[in-house]
C-alpha cells in the first residue's frame, strides 16, 4: 500500500477527520440551496413555505417562522439564519431551512397521516420506525400520562381518535407530525409510529422528514428521561 492510500484509509477510521469532512459537505450543501434561492423572488419563497417577511435595511427582508417551538430569522439576501436572539443557527438547522424555503412549493397539506415509505421513505421506513416509534414504546410502555406530559412539553397538541394517546406538532410551518401511540394490552406490546401528512415531499425530502422525525422522538424521549431521573432522585 503507497502512502496516499494509507493516508486515505486511516482518514476513514478516524471519527474526528469524518466530522469535519460531513461539516464541510453540509456547508456545501448550504450554499447550494442559497444559490438557488437567491434566484428567486424572496416574497414567493415565503408564501410558498407560509413564513412571514417583513422589510429589513437597505431594501433587504428578513424572513420568520419557527421550528420545534424555537423561532429563526432568514435575512435575504444573504440567507444567514438566526435565532430570535440573533445567535447563528446551527449548521444542521440552517441545513434544514434552506433545504426546507428551497423546496416548499405551496401544495394544499392532505390532512391525512400516513408513514414514512408513502412520502418517498420506504428505503428508511423500517430503520426510522426502530429508532423512534420502537423506542418511544419501550421507553413509556403503559405510562400514557407520562408520555402526554413530555408530549405537550415539547409543544405538541393531542388528537382524537388515534390510537390510545395521539399528538401532532408543526415542526416547520408546513411540515407538521403526528405521534400515534397504542398502550400495550393483554399479550400486545406497546406500540407506537410517527407519521406524516401526505403532502409531505412537497417541502422536504424522504430523508430530511426522517431526521426531523428523530429529533423529535429524541426529544420526547430526553423529556421522559428527565422526568425519571427526577422521580429516581425523590
């Protein structure tokens, strides 16, 4: 093996230098979606992805919405993301803004939930269903109160006639989710799936939906462990 090759190979197997080489390919993917947008009318991009827009300085916008109960500002031109204290949105947040304006086509939402394979999903349905509906059932089990409580925490709201327990969140203006959970019963474990509306893949891609599927079973998940640990410590 030539030094070149063994540079390359020890690249790989070391998690720092693949860190910074996924930074720098997320960055890049960043400034893909900003040269597209900035082709673009900003007041269409915020009709289309139902985010506010208001004037900025020197005949510039700055763009609004809120994502997981946190509210970030896109200023145009330059499509730098902000929070509402101004502090720089993280790369994967900016990531999923910009990946989310650059694909928002204004499509009506179905109002119908379905899983992740029928918004384009099925290569990540059965990886996406073990690492969040699976999870959260082992996690709540028959705590249904527990899991309405974290549920609500992290800004979600119920819905009837799903399931025992049922919740939704507007994760992005037009990206909303819905948890549906079934308490175990008799020989039946608990079970439980996150889906999405129909008209997904109108403003995110497969993969983005099941990342900001993740998310957010992560962070019901940290709000129950939270909660155990409290309970563990009386």
């Amino acid at each position: 093996m030539n030094d070149q090759n063994e540079k390359l190979n020890m690249t790989g197997l070391d998690p720092a230098a693949n860190k910074v080489k996924r930074k720098e390919a997320l960055r890049e993917r960043c400034e893909e979606y900003r040269i597209k947008l900035k082709e673009r009318n900003p007041q269409e991009v915020a009709r289309l992805a139902a985010v506010s827009i208001e004037p900025g300085s020197d005949n510039n916008f700055v763009l609004s919405g809120e994502h997981l109960q946190k509210a970030f500002r896109i200023y145009w031109p330059s499509l730098s993301i902000t929070d509402q204290q101004g502090n720089p949105a993280s790369l994967n947040e900016e990531l999923l803004w910009l990946h989310y304006l650059e694909r928002a086509d204004g499509h009506p939402l179905a109002g119908r939930w379905v899983n992740l394979s029928e918004i384009g999903g099925l290569f990540y349905q059965q990886a996406f269903q073990g690492y969040c509906g699976d999870e959260l059932a082992e996690l709540w089990g028959a705590d249904l109160a527990g899991l309405k409580k974290a549920c609500l925490a992290t800004g979600g709201w119920p819905l009837n006639n799903l399931g025992d327990l049922a919740f939704e969140w507007r994760v992005l203006p037009r990206l909303p989710l819905c948890l549906c959970y079934r308490a175990p019963s008799g020989s039946a474990s608990a079970w439980a799936t996150m889906l999405f509306d129909a008209a997904a893949s109108h403003y995110v891609a497969a993969d983005v939906a099941a990342i900001v599927g993740k998310d957010l079973a992560d962070k019901i998940m940290g709000k129950g462990l939270e909660e155990k640990m409290i309970l563990r410590d009386l």
